[in-house]
C-alpha cells in the first residue's frame, strides 16, 4: 500500500544541509494499522507529509497503491491526495468560515462529485461519528472532539484507501481522545489502512504495528532497549 | 463547480465586511470617476456619421498667403470666400458638394400675439441633404433646379415643425423669415448630428439648425452670416454685397468622395485651381490647399476639447491607483486565508482549482463594485451636467452600452488586479497545520 | 528607533510594502498635476476684466425683415437704435448704457492689427475691438488712466460689414505698451491694418479684457481698442448699467421698454437678457468645470489611500499580535509598539512619493507635450509630499495605536 525504499529527506539552507530524513525505509500492507512513534523532531511529521504528498523528497523512491510518485506533477498529485488518502490533523484544521456539513463536503467538492451523491455520502459520515444532528454547526460551537471527529468524518467522506493521521489526539484531553482512538480503531476494523504518527506511547501501543523514528530513520524496535522501555512504562501506566 | 466558488466567495466577502466594503468602494469610485469621464469623451470624441465619415472631406485654400498677418501658422484658412465657394461648386468634382454658412434669423410666430423668435439654421444646397444622409419625415430636399432657380423653399427640423405646426406634415405651408416667405419642401426626421460635422468651423456642439434655406437664395435675401468672417485685408466694398467679392473666408464647404482615387484626383483638381488663380494674378503664392476626411478634419479641429481628454487620462489614473489599493487589500484578504488554503490544498485542492477559486471571488468583488460603480457614474454624470458647459454636459448619457461597459471594466479591472493576489494564493503549499500567526 | 530591524519585518511582506508604496507614488503624481490643473484654472477665472461688473448686464437684440446694405438701411437701423438707447437711458433703475457689438468676456470677438505706419503689409499688434461710445466708460466703469473721453460728435453709425477704421481710438494700457513701450500713446497715430486711413489715439484705459476666453487669443487677451461707434446693426447688444442695488429691476424693466418700441425684435430667450455675472459664469464654465473634477479626483485619490493605508496596516497589526505580545513581553512600552508602526509606514512613504515626485514631473512632461499644459512648479510636488506624509501617518495612526494597546498575555496564545 505505502511503500518508501532509502527515502531521503533534505532541508537546505545558504548555510547548513539538515537532513529530515535518511535512507528510510517502510513498508505498510493494504488494512494495516501502524503508528510510527519518535521523539520530537525525529523526522516522523516530516515522513507524513511525504506520505501525504504535501512534500516532495530528495532521494530513494515511493511507492503509494503501486504507483511512484515523484513523477507526479501537482496537479496527479492534488488528485491522489483527493481520492486515496483521508488527513486526520492535530489542530482539526476545519476551515472555520464554512459549517460542518461544508467542512466534510469540501474533499468531495474537489472530486466533482453529483450533489445528491455528496450529500449521501457527507450525511453517512457524520453518522458513523456521531454527529449528523450537528451539520449545520460551525467548528467554533463545537467542543475540540466533535471537532476532530469532523475532521474524521471529513477524511472518511471520500472513502480514501489510506488515513494518515498527525498526532489525532495531541490537542484533546483524556476522555475525547479515548473517543478519538476508538473511532479510528472501529475504522481500521472494517477494513482500512491507517498510519498513524503520535509520540504517546498508549495511543502507539494500541495499533498493530509500531515503526519507531529517530534522527530521520527507522529503528529496529527489537533492538532498542530504549524504545522497550517506554512501552513497558505506557502499559504499566494503563 | 462554478456555483460552489461563487458561494465561498459570498462568503468570504460577508465575513469581513469592513475589508470588503473598503474594497467595493475603491473599485466603485475608479470605475465611477472613470466612466463619468469616458461618457464625456466619448460623446465630444465620437464619429458623428460613422458609416461614411471617411468619404467626406473638407477643401480648404490658401486665402490669406504664406506672409498674411492673420495667420499663426502655414495652415490654410478653416472657410473659404464666396468666390471659391461658387467655383468649388459650380466645377462639380466630387459626387456631391456644398457650398453652406450659418445664418440666425428670426421667425414670426405660428399665432398671432406670440413674439418672433430666433433660430438656427444654414444656407446649404440641394447635395447637402443626400451628403449628409439627412433623414426626413415629411417631404424631401428642394431640387436642383430650385436651387438654380432661386427658389424660397426651405427645410425646417422636427422640433421646429412641433413648435409652429404642432408636428403635422407641414410641407407646402410657409414660414416667414426676416420678414420674408419660404414654403416648406421637407421636415427633417431629427437631424441632429453631435458635433455639427458639416460646419465645425463655426459650431460643433448645442443648439441643433432648425432651418435650412437655399444658398443662393439666402445670398439673395442678404440673411446675414452669424459664423466666423476672417480677412487679410479688409473688403473694397462695404456691406453684405461687399462680403461677396471680399477676399475673406466665411462659407463652409463640404465635398463626398467615395473613393482613394477620387480623392486624390480632387486634390488635383484643387491644385489645378488654385494655380489657375495664381496665374490670373489673384493669389501671389504657390497652392497651399487641405483636403482632410472628416474625421481627420474633427481632429484638426479639436473638436473634443482637450479637457476632456486631460480628465479622462487624470480619471484612468484614479482607477489605477484604486486597483492598486483593491490589489494590497485583496493580498491580505486572500493570505489571511493561507490556512484554509492549505488544507483545501491537503484535501485534494488543484492549484488551479484555487486559482479559479480565487478569481471568481475577485469578479464578484468586481461585479459588487462595478454595480455601485453605475451608481457613483450616474452620480458623477448628474454632477458633471452641473458644472460643464451645458453644449458638453447634455451630451453625456447613461445608456445600455455605457452601463455594461461600466460592468464589464470593473470586473476585468478586479479580475486583473486579482491576479497576483491568486497568484500568491496557489503558491500556498498543502498543509497539516492550520497554522495561526 | 532604529530602522533597520524595520527594514528586515518590511522585507517579510514586501509585496504588501511595495503596493502601499506604490499606491502613495501614483497618488502624489496624479494628485500634483491635479492640483496644479486646478491652480491654474482657479487663477484664470479669477482674472479681473477691468471693468467694473456689478450692475452690469446685456441685452442682446435681433430685429429681422429689415434691408441692413447701404446708407438709407443704415441711417434707418441708426435712428431704431438712438431711439432704443434714449428709452432705455430714460428707465429710472438704469444709470447708463451704451450699444456695442460685444462685451469682455462675452465670446463673440472683433479682431484686427494695429500698425504704426500707413505701410500695406507691415503690421503691428493684434487687438480686440469693441465699439463704443461717450458712455462707455462710465457704462463699464473704465478707468481712464491718459487723455480724454469720446465725444458725441466723434461717434459715428456703424454696420456689421463697415471698416473699422476710426478717426480716434481709446485703447488699453498693455496695448498702449506695447505699441509704445517707452509709454505716451496719446497723440499718435495707428493704422487699423494695411493702407487704412490714420487713426489717433485720444485715450488709455487701465484694464480691459478681450471678449473671448478662447485659447487662440489669449497672446492679446489685454491688447483692447475702444472703437467710437454706434453698432447700427439688425441685430446689437445693450450695454446696460443698473443704478446700485436695482440690477434685477433694471434686467425685467429694460426688455419691455425695448418691445414696446419695437415689438417685432427678438430678444432670445435663454441668452438674451444677462447680467455680468452670468456673462462670467458662461466663460468659464469650462474651467470652473476643470477645477471642480480635478478637485473632486483629488479628495477621491487621498480618500481611496488613506482607506488603503487603514486597511493594509490594520492587516499587519492583525498578523502580527502573537510578535508583538512578545515584545511586549520582553519590554517594549505601547509607545515603542506605536512608534515601530508610525515609523514602519513613514519609511514606505517616504519610498513612496520620492518616486512618486519624479513621476509627477514625468506626467507634466508628457502633459506639457500632449495638451500645452505650463511646466509643474516644484512648490505643488513638495505641497503634495508633505501633504501625503502627513495623511499616512494619520491613516496608519489608528491601527498603530490598536497595535501598542495589544497585552503580552497575547505571547502565550498560539
């Protein structure tokens, strides 16, 4: 499904090369559910918006679906973005001018899809999160999980075949967030690919797979005493 | 698609009213302030007979001679003397001809009891009709041989035939001018040309003629002429006899030539005339003779007085700066938005996708802007009528034409400051974070 | 304050500077020619015509039906006129009047060329002629400044097509001047064009304009000659002057008395019967017209920049409130903040009509070229500069001080 081989990641400045990412490698299967967990400023946002084709990248390949895309110009981009991959963000990012219903509309807009159609399928999304009584609300009357589970609705709406999710949870306190992770893992139980990018070890622990970045690269989680450390402490905290 | 745009465009303008109410303004007042203008120049500047302007021409001579004191520059004179006047004429060169000065006199009332009045009117001959294209609605243009023959027929406007004959047909009946009877021939179907084309070098705008008489017969009535009379020196003969053998310019000539070749053989003609007079010992000069179409003859003439242009080009520069000011509120309008643009672009947004976004957001603005623009250009008219000279300021309309072109300017002119604007908007890379600040 | 930390913020969003930059360089280019049309414009209406112009009015008359070519139909339209001028001068609201063929300003002009020899083509200066009789000046409320006065005997009928060729001639101190330029005009004898009979000169006026405002004689708007002579013309102008405060009488009592002499004149009806004041107004309505819309794209301009000003600055302060809570929060006073505002749009203005000053000259050249404008003083373009600092600090002084009243907590809020 996602697939990166030696991927590389450069930031330049006039000064200093700083690289984001280095010959990393990662390799997702179509229904899996991963979260790819490091430190601050390990490189894991940096790998998701490359995932999402937001960014572009330096060097290896990437393949999403079967296709490589470097090749692509913005425009097959733009498109990819709009029919396979659903954004779950930390900040919700709901455009705030427009009401939910217009929120969760605005991918499908872009898909030119039939009004009947995206109505159908908006109201069928806002169901599965619970909140098709709140469709004519805007972000700023709704509480930050409602909002957030817009924004799911939002990136379910089109059907995608991969979630890319950036820290789901970071802005939400205990009991949304537990919300929060059940819908996405009720999501990953009927069939989609998640990746999931967060440094709490308890959401990490709940996903079937974790991929641990650090310094730009994928770490042998076996390996890593560290990182077993911190699993350990995250359960025992439960 | 187009409809979802139009509706995040209403949208967004309603969300920062002030902002937008800044921006429709500034538009408003260029366009306004600009189409005021226009409506102006393009009353004083517009061709008054556009389908056969080219093929009319105006002959002028060299009366006065390269040393005449009279004269500021090597240009013949504007109006030619009664001598030339015939002989342009009577040669018959060009397909039709006249020979035509401006007279004012005075006509007695319909009903007893009421006061003579003055009109307007020119001595004209019988091709000046059909030169012209004048339309009539009762009768016709008198004859040829009415013209040779004196005759005292004459042609009035609609608006005097409303005024003394209540509109009805009035040809056959009389009118008495400076105490003399002329039947009526024809009714002309409002011919009022903007300029007076046909004799610019005496009136261009107001008041339209009223009467048109015979050219000999006006000559023979001694009506007086109310147009321009220049000399070089001044007539052996006093009185209006004395203006007919006068070496002074006074008469208007118009000539159709309706084709290049035509022209050019004219100018020769005219050469071949005015040699013939040097040789006859008239003129001590070599031809110095104009033959200019009409619409170069308007330009020469100034006939759209500089000012009008001076506002218009002042006016279009009110507009480029209003479009400079709607493209800097537009570029804080549209970056304001960059989180949203980001995400729209996450979401699977196409740059042009947002381009076009954009740029029916910006002809909304204009087309808000353009409609309050009409407002403010008929404001501005109203208010132009006050203070121009009113020949001028009458002649400034609001029409279908003017009301359109009034939208459509204020859109393109938006869209087009919107451009860089929408450029920046697409620069706007997909984004994760709604970022804030 | 230093300025460069405002330099490297402005380089962050330059577009923005530049637009601001470039609207306030437009604006003072545009606004300088407009100001300086208006000037112009203003000091040209303002001219005085030398005669005294309250209680002054015409009346134009036009009597059809009446023979004007040779003696009899002449003496005939002379004697219409003596007894016009007789009931009018009877009127009591009338103080005195005269028959003339036009007024200053009155747009109908008689032209000609004085010489000082006799000599066929050698000509002198161009002069407007009126005619005009023993109560001219005291119609027109001339100032006689050398010689004498007309007298009766001295003016003579005259006709539309007759020679202006009189025996005596009052003329104005600048056409006085410049035919006699160590001065002492009385005396001398003129020639009204080539190989006319000798003209004398018995008097000099101070002042007094030609009848037409016309661009083409504007070289001798001043160069005017007083003709001894009664207009016996079919049609003529009245020169009236209304005893003080009885103008308005005077203008209804004047055209009766004129019908009742002779009810078959025609006195038209728009332009027929006007007071100096509306002669004036005619003239230079063009003008007036000029000033007006020139003004009005002024206040429009300064207006639209001033509201741009507002506008983009309210923006800056806008994205900028987390930056300056912190500021704030490391010290600076609201008065700092105000100040890093006021000075950050004083330096974009500054850019502003520097290059706006030299496009303001650009447009005068290509104005002077295209339509004779005269050349732009430097006066109007430091005006203007002053004049647009002035109206940027203003407009950026309301978001600049929204911007000093930001808190610090404003640093904690993402």
């Amino acid at each position: 499904m996602l697939k990166m081989t030696h991927l590389s990641k450069v930031y330049r400045t006039e000064v200093v090369e700083t690289y984001a990412l280095r010959d990393f490698n990662i390799d997702v299967n179509e229904g899996e559910f991963v979260a790819v967990t490091g430190p601050s400023g390990s490189g894991k946002t940096t790998f998701l918006t490359i995932a999402g084709l937001l960014e572009t990248f330096t060097g290896g390949t990437y393949h999403l679906d079967g296709v490589e895309v470097s090749k692509l110009d913005d425009n097959a981009r733009s498109r990819i973005r709009n029919e396979k991959i659903g954004f779950i963000f930390q900040a919700f990012n709901l455009i705030p001018d427009l009401n939910v219903f217009d929120n969760v509309e605005v991918p499908l807009r872009y898909r030119g899809m039939k009004a009947a159609e995206r109505k159908q399928r908006i109201m069928e999304s806002l169901e599965r999160v619970g909140l098709a009584s709140r469709a004519k609300h805007y972000p700023a009357e709704l509480s930050g999980g409602q909002q957030q589970r817009v924004a799911i609705a939002r990136a379910l709406a089109g059907s995608p075949r991969l979630l890319l999710a950036d820290e789901p949870t970071g802005n939400l306190d205990t009991q949304m967030a537990r919300g929060v992770m059940e819908l996405l893992e009720e999501i990953h139980r009927e069939g989609a690919t998640i990746v999931m990018v967060t440094h709490d070890p308890e959401l990490a622990a709940r996903a079937q797979r974790n991929v641990h970045v650090i310094d730009g690269q994928v770490v042998d989680l076996a390996e890593d005493p560290r990182f077993h450390a911190q699993v350990q402490a995250g359960r025992v905290n439960i | 698609m187009f409809g979802y745009y139009l509706d995040l465009a209403l949208r967004s303008l309603r969300r920062n009213p002030a902002l937008t109410g800044l921006m429709v303004l500034a538009i408003a007042f260029g366009v306004g302030a600009s189409m005021t203008t226009y409506s102006v120049f393009r009353a004083v500047s517009g061709d008054p007979i556009p389908w056969k302007s080219s093929r009319l021409f105006v002959p002028q001579i060299d009366l006065f001679g390269p040393t005449a004191a009279a004269k500021t520059s090597n240009e013949p004179q504007d109006l030619v003397s009664y001598k030339d006047a015939l002989a342009i004429t009577r040669a018959h060169r060009a397909h039709f001809q006249s020979a035509m000065y401006n007279i004012a006199p005075s006509i007695d009332p319909a009903s007893p009891g009421s006061r003579p009045r003055e009109v307007m009117g020119h001595a004209v001959q019988w091709e000046f009709f059909p030169m012209v294209d004048a339309p009539f609605v009762y009768g016709h243009a008198w004859s040829a041989d009415e013209d040779a023959a004196h005759a005292k027929v004459a042609v009035i406007s609609s608006r005097l035939n409303d005024r003394q004959f209540k509109g009805e047909d009035s040809t056959g009946r009389e009118i008495i001018l400076d105490g003399k009877p002329y039947r009526i021939v024809g009714v002309l179907d409002h011919f009022t040309p903007e300029p007076l084309f046909y004799d610019v070098a005496n009136r261009n705008f107001g008041e339209p003629d009223d009467v048109f008489l015979p050219f000999a017969t006006a000559i023979d009535a001694q009506s007086t002429n109310t147009g321009n009379y220049n000399c070089a020196r001044s007539p052996l003969e006093e009185g209006f006899s004395g203006t007919l053998t006068a070496e002074c310019a006074w008469i208007a000539v118009m000539v159709q030539l309706d084709s290049t070749a035509d022209a050019t053989a004219y100018r020769q003609w005219l050469d071949g005339y005015t040699d013939g007079q040097r040789q006859a010992g008239r003129f001590s000069w070599a031809s110095n003779n104009r033959l200019r179409n009409l619409p170069a003859w308007l330009d020469f003439k100034q006939v759209a007085p500089p000012d009008t242009k001076v506002s218009l080009l002042v006016a279009l520069g009110l507009l480029v700066v209003c479009m400079v000011n709607t493209i800097g509120l537009m570029l804080a309008k549209f970056m304001r938005r960059s989180g949203e643009i980001g995400v729209r672009r996450a979401l699977g947004a196409s740059r042009l996708q947002i381009a076009v976004q954009f740029t029916v957001e910006a002809a909304v603005l204009g087309f808000t802007g353009g409609l309050l623009g009409v407002a403010m250009t008929w404001i501005g008219m109203t208010a132009m009528r006050a203070v121009l000279p009113e020949d001028i300021a009458a002649l400034a309309r609001m029409d279908g034409s003017l009301l359109s072109l009034t939208l459509c300017m204020a859109v393109l002119a938006t869209v087009v400051a919107g451009l860089y604007p929408t450029l920046r908007a697409t620069w706007v890379r997909p984004a994760l974070q709604l970022k804030s600040n | 304050m230093a300025i460069t930390p405002i330099i490297v913020a402005l380089r962050r969003h330059k577009a923005g500077a530049l637009l601001i930059g470039l609207q306030i360089a437009l604006t003072l280019a545009i606004v300088c020619n407009a100001l300086f049309i208006i000037t112009t414009r203003i000091e040209r209406i303002g001219r005085p015509t030398g005669i005294d112009e309250a209680n002054l009015f015409k009346v134009s008359v036009q009597r059809g039906g009446l023979p004007s070519d040779g003696e009899a139909a002449k003496a005939r339209l002379d004697a219409d006129v003596r007894t016009d001028l007789a009931a009018i001068r009877a009127l009591p609201d009338v103080a005195d009047a005269y028959v003339t063929n036009t007024l200053p300003l009155a747009n109908s002009n008689w032209t000609g060329w004085l010489g000082q020899t006799p000599d066929g083509d050698k000509v002198g200066p161009s002069t407007a002629f009126f005619l005009g009789d023993e109560h001219t000046l005291a119609t027109l409320g001339l100032h006689l400044v050398e010689g004498r006065n007309f007298r009766p005997e001295e003016v003579l009928p005259h006709s539309l097509r007759d020679r202006v060729a009189p025996a005596q001639l009052i003329i104005s101190k600048a056409l006085a001047q410049k035919l006699y330029p160590d001065g002492d005009a009385i005396g001398k004898t003129v020639y009204v064009g080539p190989s006319a009979p000798p003209t004398r000169i018995i008097g000099v006026v101070d002042r007094l304009q030609s009848s037409t405002v016309q661009a083409w004689a504007e070289s001798f708007a001043w160069q005017t000659s007083i003709v001894p002579a009664r207009f016996s013309f079919t049609y003529r102008t009245y020169a009236i002057r209304a005893r003080p405060g009885r103008l308005d009488a005077a203008m209804k009592a004047v055209p009766d008395a004129l019908y009742a002499v002779d009810p078959q004149r025609v006195i038209p009806e728009d332009d027929g019967v006007l007071s100096f004041a509306g002669i004036r107004a005619r003239a230079y309505r063009a003008d007036r017209g000029m000033a007006i819309l020139m003004g009005a794209v002024c206040v429009i301009l300064l207006t639209v920049t001033a509201a741009g000003v507002v506008g983009l600055s309210s923006f800056w302060v806008g994205q900028r409130r987390r930056q300056i809570g912190i500021r704030r929060a490391l010290g600076a006073t609201r008065r700092n903040i105000l100040n890093y505002f006021l000075a950050e749009n004083a330096l974009i203005t500054v850019g502003g009509v520097l290059v706006g000053a030299l496009m303001a000259f650009a447009i005068n050249a290509w104005l002077m070229v295209q339509f004779e404008l005269a050349r732009l003083s430097v006066n109007y373009v430091l005006a203007g500069i002053v004049a647009l600092i002035v109206l940027g600090q203003a407009s950026a002084f309301a978001p600049a001080l929204r911007a000093s009243h930001i808190p610090p907590v404003e640093a904690t809020r993402s």
